[in-house]
C-alpha cells in the first residue's frame, strides 16, 4: 500500500534518490518498480526477536543511516523501532503516521495508499488515483508455468493463510478455513482449476486439503513469485492480507473478504475487485483502528460471510470479462 508513493515522489522530482529501508521479503518487489536507487535491507524476525541477536540487527541498521543527511525521512512503520533506526540521520522533514492527537494519521475511513502519499507529499488534497502503484518488471518463470499447467482452465488461487507480519498473528482478519477447503470442493466440481498460495508459515492448511486435487505452491514462492501466479489467474479469493494487495499491484479478479478492517481503506484500488462482508449489521463491525483490534474471541464478522455468497461471486467473477490489468 505504500508503493503509490514512488510514483508521487517522481512526479514531484523526476530527480529524487531515494533510499528504502525494509525488511527482506519484500526488497524483491520494490526492486522490480525501477524508481528505488537504494535498497536497505533489515532482517524482521530479528530486529522483533529476542536476546542479542535483536541489538546486532539494531545497531547494524542504525550505522547505516548515522551521519547521513536527506533532505526528507518518511517513517511508515507504526513501530517505534524504525523510528529509533534512522534516529542518527538527519533531514529538514521528518515525518510520520501518528495515532495519537487531535488529528490521527492515517485518516480513518481513508484508502492507506492515499495516506501514505499525503505523508510523502504533505498534501491533504482529493483523493485522485493519479498516484498509482508503479508497474512491476517481472522475469520469465518457467518453473511457475510448469506447475500451474496442471490446474485446469479457467483457475482460481486461494489463499487462506496469511494475516500475520514479523509483529504479530492476525487470526480475526480469516474466513473460516473449513470455508475455503469447501470452496476449493464446489469449484473442482464444476471443473475449474484450485491453485492454494502462502507462506512457508502457512503449511498449517494443508491437510485441511487432503483429497482435493489443487495444485499446491504454499511454501513454494517468493513476492516476484507469487505476484506472477497472480497476473497469470482468472481469480483469487482471500481475506485482507498481504497477498491480497500483492495481487491488487497487477489488477487480478479479485474476491476480497473483510470483516475487522474496513474495505474503503484497504481494499486495493482495482477495477477488478469486490469486496464482500457478511450479510448481518454487526455493531462491532469494523474494530481496526490502524493500530490494533478489539478484544474478541469470536470473529463473527468473518464467520457471517456465507459459503454461497463468495461462491457465487466468484462464479460472476469468472463469467465476467476482465477489465485491462496493471502491468
């Protein structure tokens, strides 16, 4: 969701440096947009991990930045560790999202990639897709077309892990796993092909599957990686998580499913979406308030999204022609 600012920053000064500092999953990706001149890489698991290992990683970033001057830092991390990592920089603007205050950053009920270029830009002006993510240079894949060759024509991918960051777990925010493992039945009886996707941490959903004839790249793909499956589908189904705005980067049919966070912020920015929650006015409905959720055991708000509902969005999905897809 940050990625509009590339193109925000371009556009302002076609001649910008700019230095990202982020984790390594996702250096590939900003990589491929062609607009980062330096790439910072920090590893996650230790920087939010326990004993020295945590310090190392530290101070190895804090190095990197001590002494440099910009003439702008813009820290997009709500966590208070990236902003103590470029606290030995300087710059004549130093901005960040603050949740706290009169006036909260991001702006509730606002799509966050918007937020994000209002912090690069220190404009509060309308809300204008002009600033859309760059497009994507992906390489040739021939071990990805290999594999999805085998799933039937036309094909849908699923992701039904996700919501979870080097921070925390985010249970809330998934559709009920037995839903998918029954979506994934409904739609290899009708003939279509099932690609499931995720993370190496996702391998917990695999025997869910067990009997279903899917084609499985759980584990088995990098961002660039996944990005490609995306760009090649007819349509995917997920809950609000990472690969959902991944797939939003190349405009692929997308069933979005929402429940504790709001659509009109996260919800990609795409033609080809539609963004579903359950059918009951749930008062709780949604809890995120761009830092944390409500206390909840039981999210019924994603429980409330019915089997037939996504199923015969999907089916629309596949009916309808695909309107033109990012690059």
């Amino acid at each position: 969701m940050s990625l509009p600012m590339l193109n925000a920053i371009t556009m302002n000064d076609s001649e910008s440096h700019i230095t990202w500092l982020c984790g390594r999953t996702a250096a590939s990706l900003l990589s491929a947009t062609n607009k980062v001149q330096e790439l910072v890489e920090i590893d996650e698991s230790k920087l939010f991990g326990q004993g020295w290992a945590r310090w190392l990683e530290f101070f190895r970033i804090w190095l990197r930045f001590a002494g440099k001057r910009y003439d702008s830092i813009l820290i997009c991390h709500r966590d208070y560790r990236y902003r103590l990592l470029v606290s030995g920089a300087r710059a004549r603007r130093l901005v960040r999202f603050n949740h706290k205050g009169v006036h909260p950053s991001p702006i509730p009920g606002r799509y966050y990639g918007y937020e994000y270029v209002r912090l690069a830009t220190a404009s509060d002006g309308p809300q204008v897709s002009i600033y859309l993510s760059p497009a994507l240079t992906l390489p040739p894949m021939p071990r990805l077309d290999q594999a999805l060759a085998a799933a039937p024509r036309p094909w849908v991918v699923l992701a039904p892990g996700g919501a979870k960051n080097a921070l925390r777990d985010q249970p809330l925010k998934r559709w009920p796993l037995n839903n998918y493992v029954r979506l994934a039945d409904a739609l290899l009886k009708q003939r279509y092909g099932v690609v499931v996707v995720g993370s190496h941490s996702d391998a917990w959903v695999l025997s869910a599957f067990s009997g279903l004839d899917i084609v499985n790249l759980i584990g088995q793909t990098n961002v660039l990686e996944l990005i490609y499956v995306f760009k090649s589908c007819n349509g995917f189904v997920t809950h609000d998580s990472g690969p959902m705005h991944l797939a939003g980067l190349v405009g692929a049919p997308i069933v979005a499913l929402f429940g504790p966070t709001d659509p009109a912020m996260f919800a990609p920015r795409n033609a080809n979406i539609q963004a579903l929650k359950g059918l009951r006015e749930l008062p709780c409905r949604p809890c995120y308030d761009g830092y944390s959720y409500r206390d909840c055991q039981n999210n019924l708000c994603m429980q409330d999204i019915s089997l037939p509902q996504v199923l015969d969005s999907v089916l629309k999905m596949l009916a309808a022609p695909v309107r033109a897809r990012h690059n």
